[in-house]
C-alpha cells in the first residue's frame, strides 16, 4: 500500500504544524481520541508509519484530529516518534476534503467503511492512498507493531554490530600473528647467522700468536739486553688479550640481552597471539610451528656459542698469562 502516512509525515515536519512529539509509551492522547460517541476513525498503514484519522461530521463540515506515528533514528538507537494535531474538512456524499496541516487541503471518497485521499507526492505527482475503519485497540496495535520494529531492527543491528566487531577482532589478531611469526623467523635467521662471538675469538687468539712470536723473540735474543723488552712486550700482549676477553664478555651480554632476548619475546608473543584467536572461537590462519621451532634452535645454538667462546676465552687468557710469567722469568735469567 502506498503511505500516506510517509508522505504526510514528511511535509508536516517540514512545515512544523501539527503539536509537539508524543513520546513513546505516552498514552493520553490515543485513549481520549474517539473515546466519545459519533467519532469516525481511520487507520492509514504503512510499513515504518501509521496515521489514525478521527473526527465528527456535523452536517458535512467535519472537524477532529490527527495522530501520526513512525519510526525514527537509525538503528541501534531506532524508536517510535508521535505526532498529533487539529483536523478539519467537509464531506459531500462520498466526496471528501480533508485539512491535516499539510500547505494543501486533501481530496478524496469515503464510500464503504474505506477513506481513499489522493496524496501529493514530493515528485510532484499524486497517488491515492486507501486508509480503512479502525478502533482505537486497532491504532494501539499498529503503534505496538511499530515499537516491535524498532526493538526488532535494533537487536539486528546490534548483533550487526557485535559480528562486525568480533570479524575485525578476528582479522586484527591473524594479521599481528602473522607479522608475529614473520618477526620471529627473520630474528631466528639474524642469530643463527650472528658470528660475533666467533670474531671475538679469532681475535684472542691472533693476538695469543702475536704473543707467542715475541715469546720466540725473546729466545732468539737470550743473553743480550734485548730480552728484558722482550718480556715487557709480551706481558703487553697478555694484558691485550685480557682487554679481548672483556670485550668477548661484553658482546655475550649484548648477544643474551638482544638477539635471544628477542626470540623469547617473539615467542611469548605468538603464544598470547594463539590463544587470543581461539578464545575468539577461530582457528589460526598461519601456522606457527616451524618458526618457533627455528627459534628454538637458534636459542640451543645461541646458548651452545656462548659456551664455547666462554671456555676457549678462559682458556686463551689463561695460556696468555703463563705465557707471560714465563717469559718475565726468562729475562731474568737470560738477560745482560
């Protein structure tokens, strides 16, 4: 059916006739409208808006009132508004003219219990609206129908809302997974390939040779003054190789509170990531496995090179310091 009640609607508002807004729930004025005797009243239905028609017909000349009610807002937040306001009009055997408050008098036939009012429509072009006689229990529905509507849309809407907010809730945590995991493996990859501590060694022991050649410098100059020199140089190079051991200490710690520090994070990270999707009912969308097993190893491996340059460092420094007690001993022995 086409709404009169929607086109009717429109136009009061804009023209700000018609009374003040019933609130939803507020009765007064639908139980006092025809509650008297000798009232007609008409029910023009539409699908989001209602209009009931009442009014006495005094000798043609027929006066009453309006009440307009719709839907408003947009859902979740979608209620029930009520308009109402003063009716006038004339009736000449079934030819009818009606006054709502509207810029222009309506014009319709009353015949047969039916009320049909030809309606402007904002394009410019007229329909005819048929509205039916009704009761008041018949209005009180059609406004019950109303708020179940609006009940109905906003529980839609909110459970709209709450899927859309769970799917992006969704969406976010499989994405931070998946740069979590993407984090891990290239963290995995950047401490497996760290040789640092390797360097570190290597280092010790070129300068453990270099201590070794003055050592055979010294020998080589056994008996002349040269060789108290000697010694100084290679008690140089031990206190060198010290220096190396601090700076070996010093990129372990580096390496432990970094790199495999790191990993351990990435790790967690994905652990809290997992179980965020699952509490969230879904299922993870990137498999993590093989980068936490990556990560793993390049912790044993990371573990296993701190152990190995820890023991050759000891054991270095502690070849350096003989090497030099050994050598001060012979230039006092063997020098001029």
């Amino acid at each position: 059916m086409i709404r009169l009640v929607a086109a009717l609607g429109i136009v009061l508002l804009a023209a700000g006739c018609g009374g003040g807004i019933i609130p939803v729930g507020h009765s007064s004025a639908t139980h006092s409208a025809g509650a008297e005797p000798g009232v007609d009243s008409y029910l023009c239905s539409g699908i989001t808006s209602d209009e009931l028609l009442q009014w006495r017909d005094s000798g043609g000349d027929l006066s009453g009132t309006y009440q307009y009610a719709d839907l408003s807002g947009q859902a979740p937040s979608e209620q029930v508004s009520s308009t109402s306001g003063n009716l006038t009009g004339t009736l000449n055997g079934t030819a009818i003219t009606m006054s709502i408050g509207l810029s222009q008098d309506l014009y319709g036939t009353l015949s047969g219990g039916q009320l049909t009012l030809n309606v402007p429509q904002q394009n410019g072009t007229i329909q005819a609206v048929t509205c039916s006689r009704a009761s008041i229990d018949d209005w009180n529905k059609a406004v019950g129908a109303l708020n179940s509507q609006a009940g109905s849309d906003n529980q839609q809407a909110n459970q709209a809302q709450a899927q859309a907010s769970h799917d992006q809730a969704v969406s976010n945590a499989q994405s931070s997974l998946s740069r979590d995991v993407t984090s891990l493996q290239s963290d995995a990859s950047s401490l497996e390939n760290d040789n640092t501590l390797a360097r570190d060694v290597n280092t010790m022991k070129q300068d453990y040779q270099t201590e070794q050649n003055d050592w055979q410098t010294e020998q080589n100059d056994a008996g002349t003054c040269g060789v108290s020199g000697d010694a100084g140089a290679i008690s140089g190079d031990a206190s060198a190789i010290g220096g190396d051991q601090s700076a070996l200490q010093a990129d372990i710690g580096s390496l432990q509170s970094n790199g495999m520090a790191s990993i351990k994070t990435d790790i967690s990270t994905i652990s809290s990531g997992v179980s965020a999707i699952r509490n969230l009912g879904a299922t993870p969308s990137t498999d993590p496995s093989g980068a936490i097993a990556a990560g793993n190893k390049a912790l044993t491996d990371a573990q296993n090179a701190i152990n190995w340059a820890t023991n050759q460092g000891n054991q270095i420094v502690k070849e350096a310091n003989s090497l030099s007690n050994t050598a001060q001993s012979y230039a006092n022995s063997h020098g001029c």
